[in-house]
C-alpha cells in the first residue's frame, strides 16, 4: 500500500472516529508537542504571490538607451501593501551583475523602481527580496509560501530575469517535495521489498537521498541496504534500495521504520528538500513512517483496537478486539480528565479492574467515583502503548500499524484513543 492511498483513507478514518469520540482531541496528555516543528505564525506576513515584478519570471531586461554601451533597464516591483522606505534599497533587493545600480521607492503606488546597467551578453540574473525588506507594519514577504514566519533564507523571495537570450533555461527555484515512500502500512510487505523515495523534481541529488535514508527495526538496528538506481517518469523522480544480501535480512512478521533525513537533501541547484504541507522551513522534521513485513508463520497480526465503550452509574466498560496484555492495563495508559469547553481542566482518579467474566469479554472497567451523575463533561483517554497478547499495540488510526505517535508532515494521527461523555 502506497502513501497516496493511506491517506486517503486515514482521512476517512480519522472522520469516522471524530464521530464517534464527539468534539475531537484539543488537549493530549501524551502528545504535548505535536507540531513543534513547523514554522511560528505570523499575522503581517505578505503573500509572495501577491508581490508583482517587471519583468516577470524568466523574461528579458528590455534596453531603454540603445545608444549607450551594455543594457540599461529597469525593474518595477509593486506591492500590495505599504512598504517602509527605509528598507527599500539595494541591500535588502539584491540583484545580480547590475551596475550603477538606483533604486526609487514610490509610496503612493507601492512601487519600487531599480535602473541601472548591465554588460551585454547572454546570461541569467538573479533578483532576491530578501526578509530585510519590510512593511509598515514591520511583517515581509512570505518567500516560501507556507504562512510562517520562518526567516531568511527560508522566506527569501528569487526571480529571475535574462539579459539577451541565455542558451541554458532559467536556473530552477523549485523545492524537491518528497511525496510518496515505500513501503508502507501492516501485514502487506513482502520480507524482501524494494525500498523507494518519490519526489517531484528530477534534478535531486541522489547521492545525498542514500546517504540520508535508513531502515531501522523495532531495537533500533539500522538494517543494511544497497542502492538499486533511480527513475524518471517524466513527472516524478525515483530513488530505490534494497537489502544487501540476496535473502531478505528483515525478519517475518516485524515492524521496522524509515527514516528520511529531509535537511541533508537539495537538488543541484542548492534547493532544500521540502516534506509535503511542511513547505522549505528550518529544521524540517525527518519524513518517519512505519510498515510491517507479512508472514508464512500462523499466528496473530491484527493489530488491538477499541470495540465500544459505555458508562454506567458506577464505572466505564471498554472493549476491546482481542485479549489483553494486562500488565499494560494500568493508570500510566488510562486516564480520565474533567472537561470544559473541549479542554482538559482537571484529572479524575478511578480504579481499573476486572471481572471474571471481562477476560472472556475481552474488556476492563475504570470506576466513575470521582465522576458521579450530573457532575459535567468528561474526556477517556487509551494510550496507544495497550497491547494484546500477541504484543500489538493500540491501532486506532487503522493502518494497521499499532503504536504509532503520529506523523502531521503525512496526516497521520496518533493511536491514541479518547472517547468524551457527559454525566
């Protein structure tokens, strides 16, 4: 199963489970920093796309003095906003082999003119407004796109125009996105997969993909492998591995992890490797994701998941689809909170016991003391670390992969479990 296909139907699952736990996760006692990773917000951010330059992307500096040696031409660029005149200059827009270069800014247009010369020839040159640059209110252009405020060079604006008629094609500005991987998800991999990368853009430099890639299992042993070339199919770039020995080195019926280096990738032209929604940040998080080798053995590979839970005037029963590993079942992975407004305010102490006949049932109850009738709202929480007795771990995003923390950068949510009520 590719990625492409899981999230489309981790989306649908994640829908199907909101409806079932009511208003959604707004708090998560086990996972505080979920997106820690991604840029700060930033409210007086200019859209980059909303900023205009003449001569547009890839276009020629037009000669307005033919009778003088080289090219003399301008430049206009208008903003949508108001700019501060004062970091309107040729240190904050750098532009390229310009000579005698002048730049006037014209506030009541919100438009700057650069004029100055360059030698005749053929040949690119590179335009950059940089974070320098600035508004009135004190925000800059959003280089990158992605609506954080995420500094230079991240949100450093490049275009790009030509003097004459250059026989190479305008140097590429394009981020390499890593859009799919592989393989993926539980149970459906053979022990001898090919292993593969798939970004966007052709120019990558694949050298640096295979020395960022790797292959752990469940101990943290890095798993051995060799590349195994690259494609391009005209709209996507490949790059494969492989596992060295002609035998498979993975074991039967073992999760293992990928591991992506995104930060240590760029194409040829220095452009930084992007991770889907993530955009071209700082310290973009590894690309990490799970899959689980198939079996010839007998045996249980259905990951644990929650059936149903009710409450009663005295206690929560849960559910679940398989027995239980009881030493998971403790106060460390169930807790209870107080809720107001879909926020956790208090936690509430219960008890976690069994019955005789909740072996069988495949169930455990958590007593409602300290939660009694007409008190409020209430939140259950299941950590993702419960397991049956096989040693699965809690799958309830339902890729068949249990245990898992989440991943934003792919949409995929926690295992994790929670379910609200009233009382």
């Amino acid at each position: 199963m590719n990625i492409g296909k899981f999230l489309k139907g981790s989306a649908l699952l994640l829908a199907l489970m909101l409806a079932v736990v009511g208003c959604g996760k707004k708090d998560n006692p086990f996972e505080p920093t979920t997106n820690s990773a991604i840029g700060v917000s930033s409210s007086n951010l200019i859209n980059s796309g909303a900023v205009t330059i003449t001569p547009g992307l890839g276009n020629q500096l037009v000669d307005i003095d033919g009778g003088t040696t080289g090219v003399q031409a301008e430049i206009v660029i208008t903003f949508p906003v108001y700019m501060d005149p004062a970091t309107v200059n040729l240190t904050n827009i750098q532009v390229e082999n310009i000579q005698n270069g002048a730049i006037s800014y014209y506030p009541e247009l919100k438009k700057a003119v650069i004029l100055g010369t360059w030698n005749a020839g053929d040949y690119w040159c590179r335009v950059t407004l940089t974070t320098a640059l600035r508004t009135k209110g004190g925000g800059y252009i959003d280089g990158n796109g992605n609506e954080k405020g995420d500094g230079a060079p991240y949100d450093n604006k490049r275009h790009y125009v030509r003097v004459g008629v250059p026989t190479t094609p305008a140097p590429d500005i394009i981020h390499p996105a890593l859009t799919d991987g592989s393989p993926y998800g539980g149970g459906i991999n053979p022990i001898h997969p090919l292993f593969y990368c798939r970004f966007d853009a052709r120019d990558l430099d694949s050298n640096l993909v295979r020395a960022n890639f790797s292959v752990k299992d469940s101990t943290g042993r890095s798993i051995a492998l060799k590349s195994d070339g690259t494609l391009w199919t005209g709209s996507n770039w490949y790059v494969y591995f492989r596992t060295t020995g002609t035998d498979s080195i993975l074991a039967s019926n073992a999760p293992y992890t990928v591991n992506v280096n995104l930060n240590a990738l760029k194409d040829t032209n220095d452009n930084k490797a992007v991770w889907m929604a993530y955009g071209y940040v700082p310290n973009i998080p590894n690309a990490v994701w799970p899959f689980r080798t198939s079996t010839t053995a007998v045996g249980d590979y259905t990951p644990l998941y929650v059936s149903s839970v009710s409450n009663n005037a005295t206690e929560l029963v849960i559910a679940f689809t398989d027995s239980l590993d009881m030493s998971t079942i403790n106060t460390s992975n169930i807790k209870l909170y107080k809720t107001s407004g879909g926020n956790i305010t208090a936690a509430v102490y219960g008890r976690i016991y069994t019955q005789p006949s909740d072996i069988a049932a495949r169930q455990v109850r958590f007593t409602l003391e300290n939660a009694p009738a007409g008190s409020g709202n209430y939140r259950l929480y299941l950590y993702r670390q419960i397991k049956d007795n096989a040693g699965w771990m809690l799958d309830m995003n339902g890729n068949g992969i249990g245990g898992e923390a989440g991943i934003p950068g792919w949409n995929i949510p926690s295992d994790d479990y929670s379910y609200n009520f009233s009382r």
